[in-house]
C-alpha cells in the first residue's frame, strides 16, 4: 500500500515502509505526471529497495504537475532561461528532504523533467546519495554546481534514440554537462522512445547492485 507523508513543500508517494535495512530510491516524476506515476516500478527494482516518489509543486491547468513550466513545440522542448532558476530551487528542496538519511542507503533520480532536478541536486551536493539516476531525461545548467571532487558520484542514463521530446541539442549538452563531473554509466536502446522498458529495468538493476 501506498503511504503518502508530507516532506518539506512536498507530499511524497512510498512503495512500502522505510525499514533501517533497506535501500531507498527517490524518483521525481517527469512533466504532467504525479506522485504515483513511478511507483509501479517498485516491484521490479532489487529486493530490499523502497521506492519514495516526491510530487511536483507546479499544478497544471491540464492536469498533473511539473516541477516547472515548460514550453513544447513539434520538435521538443523550447529553450527557456527560468528552467535553471527553478530546477535550482527544487534541487535544494530536495537536497533539504535527503538530509539526515544514510546517504550510503540512497539512490536518487527522476525520469524526464525530474531528472533536471535530480542532476541539479546532484550538482549541489554530490555526496547526498550514492549514487543518481537519469531515465530519458536531461541535465539543466543552474550556475550553483558545487567544483567536481573526487570521487565522483556515480551516475546512469537511460534513454532511448527514439525520443521525440528531449531535442539532439539537450543530450549533447547533457553529456558535455556530466563530463567530468559524474562517473557515468551510459545505455542508449534502439527503438525505445520517451519511455521506460524492460532493459532500462535490468541495466538499472544492474547498476543499483554493482559496488561503489
């Protein structure tokens, strides 16, 4: 059963009680989604993991929640100079929340848009969690990235070459971003759009049980 408990400014969806044994993987859901998107990937992660999904402050008119406001056309996203201002500004909201927690037992992420925020946070205090998660997501420049410091955290990105949302220019940058200052372990699947399959599952996994 899902619990739902307040964190700072945030509700947070759980896949099952936090035990002091037990791993935990915070994932911030991407745009238009909520709290409970990612949750049913809980079942599918090593035994022994939590799942804790955070929910996006932004409301949309359409319906579900964004962690900001996002311009899209036909090729993509849009460019907008407010993205860094506010994934910086959730980056510390989420930075505050992981305080006080083992950040040895801690893998933090986000799909799409809460990626931005992840890497954002990440930047700010790489020593937060174990390591960080990008699943069909990006990296978001904010100008309050902490100087890279050996070791460096470890990282995975997922994405798929057939995804029509994040434009050529933001996984390149993405890159160029995470160069030098992430241990990186990067899969690009064939075929696979903006999504999360069955290999992005078992890379993942793979990822979350390999030693630091």
């Amino acid at each position: 059963m899902t619990t739902p408990e307040t964190g700072e400014d945030w509700t947070v969806a759980w896949s099952a009680p936090l035990q002091p044994d037990d791993h935990l993987v915070v994932l911030l859901h991407g745009f238009g989604a909520d709290e409970n998107d990612l949750l049913s990937l809980a079942p599918h992660l090593p035994a022994g993991t939590v799942l804790a999904c955070p929910r996006a402050p932004v409301q949309l008119p359409w319906g579900g929640r964004a962690w900001y406001p996002l311009q899209l056309s036909q090729t993509g996203v849009v460019d907008e100079p407010g993205y860094a201002t506010a994934a910086a500004q959730n980056a510390a909201t989420l930075n505050r929340w992981l305080e006080g927690l083992s950040a040895e037992r801690v893998s933090v992420g986000g799909f799409s848009q809460g990626s931005s925020v992840a890497l954002a946070a990440m930047a700010q205090r790489p020593t937060a969690a174990a390591d960080w998660i990008v699943l069909s997501g990006f990296a978001v420049p904010t100008g309050r990235e902490a100087p890279p410091e050996a070791p460096l955290p470890r990282v995975f990105w997922g994405r798929g070459d057939a995804d029509p949302m994040i434009p050529q220019r933001w996984i390149e940058s993405t890159a160029r971003w995470l160069d030098g200052r992430a241990e990186l372990t990067a899969k690009v699947y064939p075929g696979l759009a903006h999504s999360i399959d069955g290999r992005v599952i078992t890379d993942l996994n793979a990822f979350l049980q390999s030693p630091a």
